[in-house]
C-alpha cells in the first residue's frame, strides 16, 4: 500500500467521524433545525431557527438610552401564533420592514431568547411587485 | 397605448446583441469543433478557425457593446428599463454607476462575459495549436452566459432574463402604466443597495469576475488535453493561466472579505457566510491544483489528480454560480441574489461542464452516445422519480471520469519516496482539497433540504462549526507550506535537510514562544484544547513566514526569477498568521460601562452589552477610552449621514476620530443602514459602527418640570433612580452692579443615584439679582435628567425635575478592535505577487 493511500485512509476515517458529530445532537456546532412558533415551543430550549415575522398589531419595545442591548418585540409566524422575543442586542436596521424574520436562539419559558435575527428584507434584490409599486408611488412626481 | 418619452431604442439594440452574441458564440463554438476536427487537412483546418475567429470576434463586440448601452443606460436615468429603475437613483455618484451595473444577477453576468471576451482574445493571439478546442469550451461557455440574459420564453419557460426589459413590460399592472407620459412622471429610481455604494463595491466584482472567468482558461486546457490525447502536454500552457487564476480569484476573495469588513456591520471580514464559501472553495482547489500540475511537470505523477483538480475548479465556480443565483440559499447567507426563476436553467449550465469531461474522453461515436444518454436518462429521473438524482448524476459524472481515465493512463505503480517533495506536495494538495469539500458540504445545507425536504439549518455557532475543522488544516497546511520547498524531488538527503532547515526552524522556534508566551492569546472561549490548537496553528503560521523567506536564500540564493514559490508561500503564511492573531485576539471594546443602561433584573446575567450609548457631546467611559459623539455631517446629496467619534485613551497617548456614516431612512427605508470605520494602526484596527440613534420624531420635548418640595437629605424619585438633595449653599457677597443691593445665589447640591448603580452631581442654581428670580437649570445627558431650582426657604428648596428625551441627541455604538489584521491584507498581496513571479517564469519557460 502507498503511503499517500494510508493518508488517505486516516484522513477518510477522520472526515467520517467529524461528519458524525456534525448530527444534530451535538451541542453548538450540531446543525439546527427551522421551526414554526408551535414546534419551537415544544423544543423548550432546544437551540432552533424559529421563522415568522413582527407582530405589527404588538409594540417594539427598545430604547437606547435606557439600554441599547435590549429589544423585545413579539413575532406571529404563518400559522398565526405568537410569541414574545428577546434579543440582547441593538435593534436591527430594518425590522418593521421585514417580511419574514429568521431568529435563531431557544425557547425559555414563555418567551424566545434570541442571538441573532436574519432579516429578509422586499429588498432590491428581489423584485416584489407591492415593494416596487411603492417605490413608484414614492418616486412620481 | 402609445408612450411618450420612451427610450426604446438602446433597450431594442441591446437584447439583439444579446441573441447574436448567443448565436455567434454558439456558431464559434461549432466552428471551432469542425475546424480541430478536420485534423490534418490544413487549409480546411485554417478556413474553419478563421470562420471561428469572426464569430468571435462579433460575440466581443457584441458583449462590449451591450455593456456600454446597460451604462449610459444607468448614467442617463433611463428609469423606463427595469433593470435601471431597480438598481438605480440620481443621487448615484459617478462611480457607483459601475456598481449598479453589477449589482444584480443580469449585470454580474454581463461583467464576467465581457471578460471572457477579453481572455478569449488573449487565446486566439497566443494559444497556437491549442486555439482550436480552447476555444471551443470557451464559446460554449459564452453561449451559456448569453442564455442566462435571453429572456425569451420557450414552450412557456423562461430562459434568461433580459435586463434590458421595459419596467411596464415587467410590471404592466402598475397603475402608472395607464399614464401615456409614464416616464416623465418617474422622477427617481428605486436606488442602488446600500450596501453597495461602497468603493470596494466598484472594484471587488470585476477582480473576482476575472478571477471567475480566468478559471476556464485551464479547464480548456484540460478538456482540450483530453480532446487532442495529449494527455501530459496540456498543462504546459495552462499552468501560467493557472497561477493568473489563483492570483486574481485570490485578491478577488480578499477584496469581498475588505468589502465586508468595511461595509458590512457584522464586525468582521468573514463569517463563512455561504456566498464567501463559494468563492473561496474553487480557489482552494485551483491552487491546490496549482501543486499537482508542478508535480506532473517534475516527475510525471499525479496526472489524474491535476485534472481532476483542474476541471472541479472550474465546475465549483458554475456550482457557486448556482447557489448564489438560484435563491437556494434562503435563510444562511446575507447577501445572495434575488430567484430569478432560472434554477432549471442553472442546473443545466452546471450540468453540461459536469458530463463534458467523461463526454470528452470516451472514445467513439458509440461510447460517446452512451455517456450522452445516460446524462439525458438521470435528467429524466431527477425531474420524475427523485430529486436526489440532481446530485447522483453529477457525482456519477466525475466516478465514470476517474474510472475511464484510469483505464487511459495507469497510475504509478512505483510509490513516491517519503522523502521527496512530490510526496509532500500531493500530501497538501490532498489536504486542501479536503478541507474544500468539507466548506462546501456545510455550505452545501440547503441543497440537502430540497432534496429531501428537511428543516436543517446552520449550526448555532456557525463559524465555531467551520473552524474547528479548518484550525486543524492550518496545521497541517502551515507546517507543509514552511518544509515543502527543503525536500528536493524524487529523494531528500536527510543531512542536507536538517543543514537547511535548522536555522529557519530555530528562528520560528523563538518567535513561536515569545508570541505564545507574552503575545497574551487566550482566546478561552471553547476550552483549552481549542486554544491550544491555535497556539500550534500560530507556531506553524510563524514557521511558514520564516521557512519561506529564508528559503529566498538558503534555497534559490536570492534569484528573484525562482522566487514566485517561497514569495507566495511567505505572503500565505502570513494570511494565515494574521487571521490567527486578528481572530483570536478581537475584543468587543463597547462594552457598556457608561452607567447609561440599567439593569434589567432577571435578564441581567444574559446581558452582555456589546454597545454603548452615546449622548452627543458627553464623554463616555469605553474600557480604555474615552468617546466622544462630537459631531455629524450630512452628504450633500442623499441622506447619508456622518458621525465622527472621538476616541481619547486614558492614558493619555491615543487621540482619534473615527468617523462611521449611516444611511437615515434612505429612499423610502426606514431606519438606518451603517457603514463602519476604522482607525488603522500598524498592528491593529479600532473598527466601529451605529447600531442604533435617536429617532428624529421624539425629538419634541412634551416633558414639563415636576415641582419637589424637599428639605436636605430628602429624596426625590424619578424612573431611572433617585435623587438626593444634599445640601443648600446660600452666597450673599455678590457684586452689587449685577446684583443689586440684596442679591442672593442659591445653590442645591444634588445627589443623583441610578438604578444601573451609577452617581452624578448636579448643581442647579437660582440667582435674584435686582429682585427677580433667575434659574439656573443642571442637566445629566445621560439620565436624560433636567433639574431646576425654583425657590429656596432654608433647608427647604423647590426643584423642578424633568425627564426628556429632547435634550439628547445620541447614537449608539459598537466597537472592535481587531489586532494585526493588516498582516492579514499584506499577506494577500505578497501571495498574489509570488503567483505572478511564478508565472512570469512559467510563460518565460514555455517560450
């Protein structure tokens, strides 16, 4: 056998086992799973990425004078649950704007922790007809 | 209905150039095939090349032109164009014009054709016998280009989309469009991003676009090898174009890691975001690549693995184009372009480069026919029975290549000496391509997803998830890249090893502890076995800087002709060095310590704090700074606003303004967009920028004095805390000019304690001068905090207390600081310019 097939081999090996512990039950590198308020629920402190979007009937709660690493606001997903939100940082640029919000973090209780929040915005790189009839709207003179 | 005011013209010529320059590239592509196949008769050979060329050269032409017509499109405003009225406004300054031509997908793809035109010119005039099939793969690939811009639609499918399609083409329900004079009614475009009027942004895409573009050069070659059967000889022209490659896509990575870094405000140059990942994996490859054709070109070996290499770099590139392109990346990745409806149509651009090599090789009409239907049968099978045959058949492609070249050319039977370079080399050749196959399954999630329609999603600790894997490669790729060029090919004397070798490891030896025991790198986050991996990934970085410039003249004696490799490696080396130290040791220096935000009970322990409030000309405490928000400034033409930072060390030898801007409710986005800044020191980066400022509505104070009655030592609440009043000072001797006779200052001396555990003083004061009372009112920016003192009757005092928002104007901030990053971009140049050494020579050795 060549020496560069046994690297070979020890290299196979190991690329098995790192993929192994990829499976989701590891712990912060293990792969997550996208849930819905309901199913989020269930999986009380399980790291998830809950998808829904802001509530807008629900006030946003931040004030950077008082704390700028404090927002609360509460989410609705698809299916017309909601759930209050926590996020222990600034408050993203464009959050009421969003139409979907992707926060990744854990149930706790009643309300979602959260560490970071993935906004998909009507932006300009899609073309959503309401974003540009607006936009049109904006721009006519 | 007919129009007034449209520009019809411009739009009409450039989707018409957009068809020729399909059909030409299409017809040069066929010409050339006929051209390599009429094999030894000359003149039919010379008159189908000639033929070829001309088709070409209308498809260049054709592809320079559509690009001016899409600019001065952009640069008139021509905002009837979709395209133009979605990625742009009339505030763009000159430059940016460039970026909104490449902003979206369309124009991206145009930049990259028009390079492929330029390369494509560079081969007809130097490629010599090789023109043929060279150039064959490279019109094919231009024919695809030119599908995905098409924009026509086919038994109801679209193909392409065309970006010079009218707005009421793409919209014709807007009800703007009843208007016959729509287009003097728009007065602005929508604008471009902003993310992407930046100036990297002008100067990132068209390095990486070369750099995507350069790397069909050598997969030519490749498949162009396997046409002609001179199966060895290809790599003598291609591995110039392969070094050009490396370096190119090389700094056209880097640029977007700088763009991100500067523009981007997620505090960093790479978060293994799934569109970065995408570039930086065919670069591995190629470079990896890059190793395997040198081995080939001294000993004869690993010919297989160089094509494999070669032709994977070029199908990841196609296969990045997918996952940026097709939307499939949803939710992981930032900054992907928008689902233009074309997966199908991208899958089969990505397709065809994948059968095309086993396509190639297979000798004969029949056994080409075979490989032919067996592609055409998994297309079938993917679009009707399972999606999991869109990544079988591919897979299946590259297995039936290997299978089939190995029956053409035996592998080695004899194995490589332990002690040789070749053996080392293919060894990191090997490493490196791994390590490009595990960044690309993680980032290859999402197409898992819609395969088998599960729900995974991105580790939590996303980059934790990469490095972990990676650390281990710098390793292996650090302590590789410093011995490689001490071992000679075919056998190593061990004597003369060690002779070599001893010095630079010595120095590397020194440096590694110095660095490690007094360079303070305790990055503790995920336990010492992580740390102590870096300490050893920084040892083998050092050693790899050292090793190879001391290679410079232990080993080739100064020639700077011979230098490209140790050049390259030394600058790689360094990347690696400055990625190590600048990760390792990045700090959060905003951590809040301002006294400004207050405790949020059961919250409290998760509140880690990365930002920090400031009030516009209030000091602020920051670690070893303080910080001032001193002053801001407006652009003169959209509203982009520029806030610039004081920042003073405490001990008194640092004294810097940054100057961080934000875009402020920009054309129609509320909320703001930031930018960061950066104080560049030679060994590291103080990097910040807004996360939050005040809204301009709550700027009216409808907030009024609340009247206190209180004696000394009482106290008085207010939301945030309370105060105490702690003494009354009466002073009487006062000059009798201002004052008049019986004049009186009063001074209340004020205590204030907020619930965030902070204290103020504050000393309103009330003077009657002349008999008239005159406050005097204190304020605590940071508590937001107004006092006055009304009345003074002993050890009695009226204050008012008024809490408002009005009086602040304030901003709310994040700062890093990001040590040695600079080795990081230096590192970048020294490994471009080591590429281009080397590649000099290798141009200069084929002549």
């Amino acid at each position: 056998m060549k020496k560069s097939h046994v690297f070979f081999l020890v290299l196979i090996i190991a690329a098995i086992a790192v993929l192994i512990s990829l499976l989701p039950y590891g712990e912060s590198t293990a792969m997550s799973s996208y849930e819905t308020v309901y199913t989020a629920k269930e999986k009380e402190g399980k790291f998830v990425h809950l998808v829904a979007k802001l509530d807008t009937r629900q006030p946003v709660e931040y004030d950077a004078l008082k704390n700028p690493n404090y927002l609360s606001f509460t989410a609705v997903d698809s299916l017309g649950a909601t759930v209050k939100i926590v996020y222990h940082n600034a408050k993203p640029d464009n959050l009421e704007q969003s139409e979907r919000l992707v926060m990744k973090g854990r149930m706790k209780g009643e309300q979602f922790e959260c560490k970071e929040i993935l906004m998909k915005c009507p932006s300009k790189y899609t073309d959503d007809p309401n974003r540009m009839e607006q936009s049109i709207i904006n721009n006519t003179n | 209905m007919e129009y007034i005011g449209e520009h019809l013209m411009p739009g009409k010529m450039g989707h018409l150039l957009i068809i020729i320059s399909f059909v030409t590239s299409l017809f040069a592509a066929g010409a050339y095939l006929l051209s390599f196949r009429s094999g030894e008769n000359l003149a039919k050979q010379l008159s189908w090349k000639k033929l070829a060329r001309i088709f070409f050269f209308i498809d260049v032409v054709a592809f320079l032109a559509i690009f001016i017509i899409l600019y001065s499109l952009i640069a008139n405003h021509r905002y009837e164009y979709f395209y133009v009225y979605k990625n742009s406004g009339n505030d763009l300054e000159p430059k940016y014009i460039f970026s909104s031509l490449w902003s979206a997908s369309e124009g991206s793809f145009i930049l990259w054709a028009v390079w492929h035109a330029i390369l494509g010119m560079i081969l007809i005039f130097t490629s010599k016998k090789w023109e043929a099939p060279v150039m064959m793969v490279l019109s094919l690939m231009q024919a695809c280009l030119s599908t995905m811009l098409l924009g026509v639609y086919v038994a109801g499918v679209k193909i392409g989309s065309n970006p010079f399609v009218l707005f009421r083409e793409q919209m014709p329900d807007l009800p703007i469009f009843t208007y016959a004079d729509y287009v003097s009614k728009i007065a602005d475009g929508n604008g471009l991003n902003q993310l992407l009027q930046n100036y990297w942004m002008v100067i990132h895409p068209p390095v990486l676009f070369l750099g995507f573009a350069s790397v069909i050069v050598p997969f030519a070659f490749a498949i162009a090898g396997l046409m002609t059967k001179k199966l060895g000889e290809w790599t003598k022209p291609a591995l110039p174009w392969t070094l050009f490659s490396a370096a190119i896509l090389g700094v056209g990575v880097m640029m977007g890691a700088a763009w991100a870094y500067e523009s981007l405000s997620f505090g960093g140059y790479w978060a293994w975001d799934p569109v970065e990942n995408a570039s930086l994996v065919p670069w591995m490859v190629l470079v990896a690549g890059i190793h395997t054709v040198v081995i080939y070109k001294n000993t004869g070996r690993s010919l297989n693995s160089s094509f494999l290499l070669i032709l994977l770099s070029f199908i990841l590139i196609i296969y990045s184009t997918f996952l940026t392109r097709s939307g499939i990346l949803g939710e992981t990745s930032v900054h992907s372009f928008a689902d233009l409806g074309m997966n199908a149509q991208l899958y089969l651009f990505l397709y065809v480069f994948f059968w095309l090599p086993l396509f190639v090789l297979v000798n004969g009409i029949k056994k080409k026919l075979i490989v032919f239907g067996i592609s055409i049968a998994f297309l079938i099978l993917a679009n009707f029975v399972h999606p999991l045959f869109t990544v079988i058949a591919p897979l299946l492609a590259i297995v039936g290549f290997m299978w089939q070249f190995q029956m053409v050319v035996p592998s080695h039977k004899k194995e490589e000496e332990g002690s040789s370079r070749e053996f080392w080399m293919f060894i990191g050749s090997i490493v490196l391509f791994f390590s490009s196959l595990f960044i690309i399954g993680q980032t290859s999630l999402p197409v898992y997803n819609k395969i088998f329609g599960t729900k995974y999603a991105p580790a939590e600790d996303v980059e934790f998830s990469y490095n972990r894997i990676q650390i281990f490669i710098a390793i292996i790729i650090g302590s590789l890249t410093a011995v490689g060029q001490y071992f000679k090919y075919q056998k190593t004397v061990k004597k003369y090893f060690l002779k070599k070798i001893w010095v630079p490891a010595l120095i590397s030896l020194v440096f590694s502890t110095l660095i490690i025991v007094w360079g303070d790198i305790n990055y503790n986050k995920y336990g010492i076995g992580f740390l102590a991996s870096i300490w050893i990934a920084v040892a083998c970085s050092i050693f790899a800087v050292v090793a190879n410039f001391s290679y410079i003249w232990i080993g080739i004696k100064g020639s700077l002709k011979l230098s490209g490799p140790s050049v390259a490696h030394f600058g790689f080396g360094l990347m690696l060095f400055g990625i190590l130290i600048s990760s390792s040791k990045k700090e959060i220096l905003s951590y809040n310590t301002s006294g400004i935000s207050i405790n949020f009970g059961p919250d409290s322990k998760e509140n880690t704090g990365e930002n920090l409030t400031l009030v516009k000309g209030v000091r602020m405490d920051m670690g070893k700074y303080w910080v001032t928000y001193h002053s801001d400034s407006i652009h003169p033409k959209k509203s982009q606003w520029y806030y610039h930072i004081k920042f003073e060390s405490k001990d008194g030898k640092e004294n810097f303004t940054i100057t961080p801007d934000a875009f402020v409710n920009y054309q129609g986005n509320e909320g703001l967009m930031a930018n960061p800044d950066a104080k560049h020191y030679w060994n590291r980066d103080v990097f910040g920028y807004i996360t939050a400022m005040a809204d301009p509505e709550r700027n009216s104070d409808t907030a009024s004095f609340e009247k206190n009655i209180v004696k000394i030592g009482d106290s008085i609440f207010y939301s945030r805390g309370y105060i105490i009043l702690e003494d009354i000072v009466t002073n009487d001797n006062l000059p009798a000019e201002i004052f008049g006779p019986n004049g009186k200052l009063f001074e209340a001396k004020l205590k204030i304690v907020a619930t965030s555990g902070s204290h103020y003083t504050s000393v309103p004061r009330l003077a009657i001068a002349k008999e008239i009372a005159l406050a005097v009112p204190d304020t605590i920016m940071s508590e937001s905090l107004v006092f006055q003192l009304n009345k003074v009757e002993g050890t009695t005092a009226e204050i008012g207390v008024k809490e408002s928002n009005s009086v602040l104007q304030y901003i709310t901030l994040k700062v890093y600081k990001f040590p040695f990053i600079n080795v990081l971009w230096l590192g970048t140049i020294f490994m471009a310019v080591g590429f281009c050494i080397s590649m000099i020579r290798r141009v200069r050795l084929n002549k």
